[in-house]
C-alpha cells in the first residue's frame, strides 16, 4: 500500500467495492434473465400454445444465482441478521475497538465452513457428472456460486474483523 492505513482505505477499499458492484450486476442480470424468460415462457403459452423448452429451469437457476449473490452483498453493506445476545455484555467486559473486531470472526468462520462444504458439493457434483436435462448443462456450473457466495461473505468478514474502519455501519432496525 502507499501509506494508506489499512482501515481507512486505498486499494483494499476499492477491492471491496469492485467485488460488490461485480456481484450486483451478476446478480441483476441474473434477476432480470429471470423475468424475461419467465415472461416469454407464459407468453408463448397463452398466445401460440406452447412454452420455451427449459425457460422455468432457467429461470430457477437464475433465482439460485442472485439469491446466493445476495449473502455477500449483504454482508457488504453490513444489512444481514446478527443475534445482538451478548452486544450488551462484551461491550461492558470488552472495550468497543475490540467488540468491533471480533464480532465478525465467528460470521467468517461459520462462513469458510459452508464454502468448504459448498466445495464439496460441487466435486462431488462433477464426479457424478450430474446434468440438467432440460437444459443440457452440468449443474456444478450453477452451484458453484455456493462457495463463492460464502467464500465472499467471509472474506468480507475477516477484512472487517482486521480492519473495522472499512466495516460498514449497520442500520439499526425495529425487529
């Protein structure tokens, strides 16, 4: 880095923000093929009598993508679902800096875990060379974004943890 300090900005910063606004557009043009080939399917249904071939399994898989998309877009912007059980007593017991940081290493952890078990998922997914038959691809190609998307959460986690100035601030609710 050139001087910055890690928790203020520079290049980390602006790594984060190109992967946000990387997983945004996947995510949207997921969403959006979604309503197209939704929209198109239940058109040629009702006005030539007959559907496009794999538009619903298309349209899932595109669900599953931006859905996925979603953790670590989330995590991103610091609007994902935390238990605040212990906020109260750590941040008597420990001071705030610290709270700040260690709040996010179990998120990580947890968040490593399931991109190991999505790993495996997918090998195991190739070894049965599983395939979509309507669409006629392999199905590890759209479950890849499993241990992407928590690989992605917890990548953001362990920043945060390390560097909590480019944690985001989450937005207090009335839940």
């Amino acid at each position: 880095m050139t001087g910055d300090d890690i928790s203020t900005g520079g290049a980390l910063r602006r790594a984060l923000g190109l992967g946000f606004r990387v997983e945004m557009a996947v995510a949207i043009t997921c969403l959006a093929i979604m309503a197209i080939v939704v929209f198109a399917d239940v058109a040629g249904r009702e006005i030539a009598g007959r559907g496009i071939e794999g538009a619903q399994k298309l349209a899932v898989y595109a669900f599953v993508l931006a859905g996925f998309l979603g953790l670590p877009l989330t995590t991103a912007r610091g609007r994902h679902l935390r238990p605040r059980l212990f906020d109260g007593v750590t941040g008597r017991i420990l001071p705030e800096a610290v709270v700040a940081r260690l709040q996010h290493l179990p998120a990580a952890a947890i968040s490593f875990g399931m991109a190991a078990a999505g790993v495996s998922f997918v090998i195991e997914a190739i070894g049965f060379d599983e395939r979509s038959p309507s669409l006629d691809i392999p199905v590890w190609w759209v479950q890849m974004v499993v241990p992407w998307a928590f690989a992605s959460s917890g990548l953001r986690h362990l920043v945060f943890a390390l560097a909590p100035g480019l944690a985001p601030m989450a937005e207090e609710t009335d839940a």
